[in-house]
C-alpha cells in the first residue's frame, strides 16, 4: 500500500471535511527478532482469514465518529523489513479514534492472522 496515496484519494471524497480531524495509521512489519525470546527470526509465514478481517472492518467502521478503515493484510512468506499489515482509521475526534485502531489491530492480530517463525539455527 502507498500510504500517501490511499490517504490522497480518500481526501478527494466530497465529504472528508466534514467527517475527519485525524487519521491513525499502523504499518506492521517482520521483525528479524522474536518477541517470545528475541531469537533471530530470517522470516515469517502468515495466513490471513480476509473474510474475517473484513467481518472486522465492517464492525469497527460503525462505532462512533469513524469516517473509513482502510486495510491490507499479506498472506505467505516474507523477510524482516517487509510489510505486513496496513491500517488506517480516519474519524472525527481522537478519543473515537485511538481506541479503535487498538481494539481493531489487537482482533485482526489474535483472530485472523496466523503466523509461524522461521528461526536462525545456530
């Protein structure tokens, strides 16, 4: 995802102005690190359950003062550095926001991603 872009092209909408004062954005990547041990981690493989994720998107996109959730999840295997999840959340006042870009992220991490380390043997 292009980050400015996406942002650029939801701004175009007619009634962006009158809906956002703030846009939270999460960009996940692969660490080369475990957050269990800190072993050296040389990938990563992840599956990601889209209708789910969706699901997710269509439910945090009703609560109060949210104007767009925008995200893109990556299926398979990737190195450190990659990309891995894109979320945007924009709304009207931060209190609305915040707090939905955490709920959002921790579901679509615990519910509809799996992942499997690849780990450096030593």
């Amino acid at each position: 995802m292009d980050i400015s872009k996406t942002i650029a092209k939801m701004k175009e909408r007619p009634d962006f102005t009158d809906n956002v004062g703030m846009i939270l954005i999460h960009n996940g990547t692969v660490r080369n690190w475990s957050r269990k041990d800190r072993s050296r981690v040389t990938a990563l493989e992840t599956k990601v359950d889209e209708q789910l994720v969706e699901q997710l998107r269509r439910q945090y996109k009703q609560k109060t003062g949210i104007y767009e959730i925008i995200i893109e999840t990556h299926s398979g295997r990737f190195r450190p550095g990659d990309d891995l999840l894109f979320i945007i959340v924009a709304g009207d006042l931060r209190e609305h926001i915040k707090p939905v870009l955490a709920e959002l992220l921790d579901r679509i991490k615990a519910e509809a991603i799996s992942k499997r380390e690849v780990i450096l043997e030593e």
